[in-house]
C-alpha cells in the first residue's frame, strides 16, 4: 500500500509539472496581472472548498457505519485526491479505499461513500449551475443546456431509497455483501450542505479571479459560481483527461467571455486550474505529513507500552519468587 501510495503521488506529480509546464507562458502571463492577495485569497477558498467536501464525504462514510475520526479522514481524502490528477479517475477510488482499509473500513463502506460524495458533487454543481447561469449567461443556455436539465433528475437520484438500491446492485456486481447500514435522509441532507457549501466556496474562489482581471457587476458572484460549478462537472464527464484538463477550462471560458474583457476568461481559467493545483498539493503534503506523525506516535505508544509491561513483569516475578536459604 506504501508502494501504491509513493507511486500515485509521484504519477499525480508529473502530470501536474505537465500541464503547468505545457501553459506557462500563459500561466506566468495569467499571474502577472492578477495581485498576489487576490491569489492569496482565491488559494484560501479553494483550500475551505476542498476540505468542505472532505466533510460531505466523511458524513456519508459514517451514515454507512464507519466513523472516521477528523484528521484521518482529512488525510485520506487529502492523499487520495491526488488520483484524479492521472488518467482514469478511478485511481482516486482506488486510493481512498485501500487507505480507509488500513482502519478497519469495509470495502463497500469506502466505494458507497466515495460514489455518493461524486454523485452528490456533480448533482449539486449541475443544480447550482441550473439555478444561477440560466438568468445571467446567454452562452451558457446556448451551449450547456442539455446539462441543466440533467440536475433535477441527478438530485432526485440522491434519495436514500435509490441510492441504497443502486450501491446494493453495485456491490452485488462486483461479489460484495450490501450495506450493512443503509444511508439516511438526514445523512444525505448534511452531506449536500457540506457539498454546496463548497461549491459556494468555490465560487468566490472564481469571483476573486473574476474581479482581478476586471470584471464587475452586481450579477458576477453568481455568474462567477455558476460558471466554475458548470466548468467542473464538464471536466469531470471528460474521463480521459486527468482533472478535466481543457474540458473544464474550455467551458469556464464560453461562460465568462461576454462578461469580461477581451482575453481575460482565458486568463482566470489558466489562474484557477493552477491555484486548485497547489491547493490539491498542499492538501496532499498535510495529509502526507499527518500520517507520518500518526505512525511515530503509534510506534511510541507502542514502545511505552512494552516498555511498561516489561517493567511490570519484572516486579510480578520478584513478588513472586520465595526467599532461599544460603
């Protein structure tokens, strides 16, 4: 698993070092004319995005019966995450499974949360999209229409009693037992308010970027969120494209163009995908550094234990040991 986890973080590294590397120019260009707090503070939402999700994820891994404490489940996510970076988008699964294993949670406990986290996600982000780019975006009703009316039908898949019985007929598929705690209304309403939440999150992170380069309105916080939940779930039906590189900046660039100046959606497309990039690598490096810290604590707890039992025994066998006769 250690041997896994190297690999996926030196894989999720490349190809992140790639796509920065194949845009630099523009992303140099892209950073020099924004300022550095507008940066700052576009990285800061993103970081308040991510871990929001983390939380909607942990929500449904405890409705299906395994609570995680905050920074292990903080850490799985983290590291996990990495995944999506390679091509596949199954790695990520794959990652957070075979962690959260390494705490005793079933297999289908982890796959039926992590699959409610995406599905909720992307319901969430089309719903979003549907409530705030239909009334500011005419480019977003001509190109994306199709994907709106996708949004009710994808909340409405959300119920508990669906979604019990899609996991159940998943894992019998795969040769898994079915849940064991079937996940509640009121599970599934917490996670969806973590996860808008962190679309909201994200759409000031957008905001931010927006403004920087010029953008202004009264209409742009919306427009701005719409725009980045729609990019998002574009990229995330590109399956090959690992983050939904070009997808996703294709999209928030047909949204954002009537409303910013000429060029300037290309530049915060480019400005976004960086900022979550470093955010997702720091998220990562934390992750990385907790489980470090979690194994040294471990392995003193375990020493001071023995340690202890050592000294006991000793004592045990001198109370013991009858007086003899020299």
């Amino acid at each position: 698993m250690r041997a896994l986890r190297v690999l996926l973080v030196l894989l999720a590294l490349g190809f992140c070092a790639y796509s920065v590397i194949h845009q630099w120019d523009a992303t140099t260009k892209a950073f020099r004319e924004m300022s550095w707090p507008t940066l700052a503070g576009a990285l800061v939402t993103g970081l308040a995005g991510l871990f929001a999700w983390t939380l909607g994820w942990r929500t449904f891994l405890g409705g299906l019966g395994s609570h995680l404490p905050l920074q292990v489940a903080y850490r799985i996510s983290a590291v996990s995450q990495l995944g999506k970076y390679v091509p596949g988008k199954v790695w990520a699964l794959v990652t957070q499974i075979e962690m959260a294993r390494e705490h005793k949670v079933p297999a289908e406990r982890s796959f039926g949360s992590t699959l409610l986290a995406v599905a909720t996600s992307t319901a969430c982000g089309l719903a979003v999209a549907a409530v705030t780019l239909p009334l500011t975006s005419a480019a977003a009703r001509r190109e994306y229409w199709w994907l709106f009316l996708l949004a009710p039908f994808m909340l409405a898949a959300l119920h508990p009693k669906v979604v019990t019985w899609a996991l159940d007929l998943m894992l019998k598929l795969v040769r898994r037992p079915p849940l064991e705690h079937p996940v509640s209304l009121g599970v599934t309403l917490r996670a969806v308010g973590w996860t808008v939440l962190g679309w909201a999150l994200f759409g000031v992170h957008t905001w931010l970027l927006c403004l920087a380069v010029g953008g202004d309105g009264p209409g742009l916080p919306f427009l701005a969120t719409g725009a980045y939940a729609l990019a998002f779930v574009a990229g995330f039906l590109v399956f090959i494209a690992p983050g939904g590189i070009g997808a996703r900046e294709a999209a928030l660039t047909v949204v954002l163009t009537p409303v910013l100046p000429a060029g300037a959606p290309v530049v915060v497309a480019i400005a976004s995908r960086v900022v979550l990039t470093v955010a997702d690598l720091l998220n990562a490096g934390a992750g990385l550094l907790l489980g470090r810290s979690a194994r040294r604590h471990r392995a003193e707890a375990a020493l001071s234990a023995d340690e202890g039992g050592n000294e006991a025994d000793r004592h045990a066998l001198v109370r013991g040991t009858k007086p003899t006769k020299e």
